[in-house]
C-alpha cells in the first residue's frame, strides 16, 4: 500500500472514529439527566421524561424525547448498508441497530391502554430501522453512497432538533408546576454534541463523494 493510500485510510478511519463517538454520545446522553429538577426523584433521564412528561397533559410532542436511539440505530444501519454482506462485522452491527432502536419501545401496557398517538410514531420508526438494517445487504449496493450520506445528516439532524426543541417547549411547563427555573440537563447537551458530530461526518462524506463522482466524471 503507498503512502498516499495509507495517509486516506487513516483519515477516514479517523472520520469513522468521530461518527462512532457521536453515536457514543448520543446513546450515553438518553442515559443521563435531561430534567436537572430540585429533588432526586424529579431529576429525569431521557428515557423517564417521554413518560414523566405525560402527566403535564403534553400531548404527542413527548415522542420526540424517545428519538436518540432510533437515530442512532437508523445510523448505525445505514452505516452498515455500505459494509459487504460477506462480514461477521456488518450483521452484527445491523443487529445492533435495531437493539439501540429498540431502546425506544414503548411499554406493553402503553400499547393497551394508551391512545395510539402516544407510541405509534414510535413503533413505526423502529420498523423503519428494522427494515434499513434487514434490507441493507439488498438495497445498500443499489444506491449511490452519497445518498446515504445525506439521509445520515438528515437523521442525525433530526435527533439534534427535535428532542432538544421539545426539552425547550417543556421546560416552561415544568418551571411552572415547580415554581422554580430548570436547567438543561447534560443529557440534553451530549445528544446535541453526538447528533452535531454525526451530521458533520456524515455532511462531509457526502460532499466527498460528490467530488469523486464529479472526478469520474470529469
């Protein structure tokens, strides 16, 4: 391999680092404090408040608090849709996606006795992960990279917006039952830091796979 080859694959192995630490921090995130509230039982993680928030009388919004691991499982698989078939490392990273997705299921007793507005949308985004992540090997040779990119940045962009423009809607509503401000929770800021890391990749890997198709071309 000359030096040039090595040099691009160490920087894009650095590349792939920096995606695989915002999935990281994504993950860890929904994990940690969203809702840094007065007393121990009300400091919520990101998976509680989706459930928390319910009783508020905040309607469909709270489904936006389960989106970081359905982004990061829809990242992972579209990642994988780009690795051979022939890989022990691309099954078991689709398994893996839908596992990280699956973070966000919703409760059995939820499914019955709650309204589907409450955790469809949810379902269907895990099939919709399940279905990347199973169809990959099919459909992930027959698509140019560059689109794949783009709709990583798009997931990833969409992890960064709309759970943190719901914590913001929300936060007012908790101050008032509180009769006390809130904070944001570092929760909130390592999905956002992890969402950002991933679109940036993702946004570069797509503007170069642009200049190499232009290249070709030219």
């Amino acid at each position: 391999m000359s030096t040039d080859n090595i040099s691009r694959s160490a920087v894009g192995s650095g590349r792939l680092n920096l995606l695989f630490l915002g999935l990281t921090a994504i993950v860890a995130g929904y994990f940690l404090i969203w809702l840094p509230g007065p007393s121990v039982g009300l400091q919520l993680i990101g998976i509680e408040l989706g459930e928390w928030i319910k009783f508020l009388g905040i309607g469909s919004q709270r489904n936006w608090f389960y989106l970081p691991p359905i982004v990061a499982g829809m990242t992972i698989a579209l990642l994988a849709a780009m690795w051979p078939n022939d890989r022990v490392r691309t099954w078991l990273s689709r398994g893996l996606a839908v596992a990280v997705a699956m973070l966000a299921f919703p409760a059995i007793a939820a499914i019955q006795l709650e309204p589907r507005s409450e955790w469809l949308a949810r379902l269907l985004l895990i099939g919709l992960v399940l279905a990347t992540a199973t169809l990959g090997g099919w459909w992930g040779g027959r698509i140019r990279r560059f689109w794949i990119w783009v709709a990583m940045a798009i997931t990833a962009l969409v992890g960064l917006i709309l759970p943190t423009f719901a914590y913001i809607a929300v936060r007012p509503v908790v101050e008032a039952v509180l009769l006390q401000s809130i904070g944001i929770g570092p929760g909130v800021l390592l999905n956002a830091v992890g969402s950002t890391l991933v679109a940036g990749v993702a946004t570069f890997e797509a503007l170069r796979q642009m200049k190499i198709k232009k290249a070709a071309i030219g």
